[in-house]
C-alpha cells in the first residue's frame, strides 16, 4: 500500500511546483526590468503620442487621453498555468495633454488558481 500513494505526493509536489512557477514576474529583479523597459519608451519630456505608441508597440493597452492630468497603461501576461501578471504604467501630462510629465511604473501584480 505505500506504494499507492507514491504517485499522489508526486502529482501533490508537482502541482505544487507549478504553481509557485506562475509566481514569475513578482521578483524585484522584474519589477527593475519592467522600469528600464518603461524608462526606454516613455520618459518625462517625451511627446505623449510617442509614448503611448511605443507602450502599444511593446503590448500594452493605453486609455484614450480624456479630461484627467494621467493615462493609464497596462500589459496582462498569462500563462498555461493558470495565472496571469498585470503591469501598469500611469502616464502623468502637461495641461495641454501633449507631453509626459512624469512616469510611475506600478509594481508587477500576478495571481492564479
């Protein structure tokens, strides 16, 4: 009967396994790359459609620019593990909304079953 349960605790582990993988993309080291990603596309003083263009060339979806001094972009990563990570860049602009003011890279932010 010990031999039963062998396979069990090896699908237990191996589930287990897979999903601290999904965790990818929570780690400081991400977060730093995702800010040289940002920073290379979209820095204070750039055009604002430039920015969002190359946010748009590197996967991200950028809100229209409305009435508010920010837009907001964001890039959903999944897998076939079962979770996905977000990664959100708020976009803050001048008055006239041509420019980029400044950049906040959010913290990358991932989940799964």
């Amino acid at each position: 009967m010990p031999f039963a349960r062998i396979p069990r605790r090896l699908a237990l582990v191996a589930s287990a396994a897979a999903l601290l993988a999904g965790c990818a993309g929570m780690s400081p080291s991400d977060n730093q790359r995702l800010q040289r990603e940002v920073a290379g596309k979209a820095a204070p003083g750039a055009a604002l459609a430039d920015a969002t263009q190359a946010l748009t060339q590197a996967g991200f979806t950028c809100d229209k620019p409305g009435t508010t001094p920010s837009l907001q972009c964001s890039r959903y990563d999944g897998s076939a593990l079962l979770y996905t990570c977000v990664r959100r860049v708020t976009l803050g602009t001048d008055a006239d909304r041509r420019e980029v003011k400044a950049v906040e890279v959010a913290p990358i932010i991932c989940a799964g079953l």
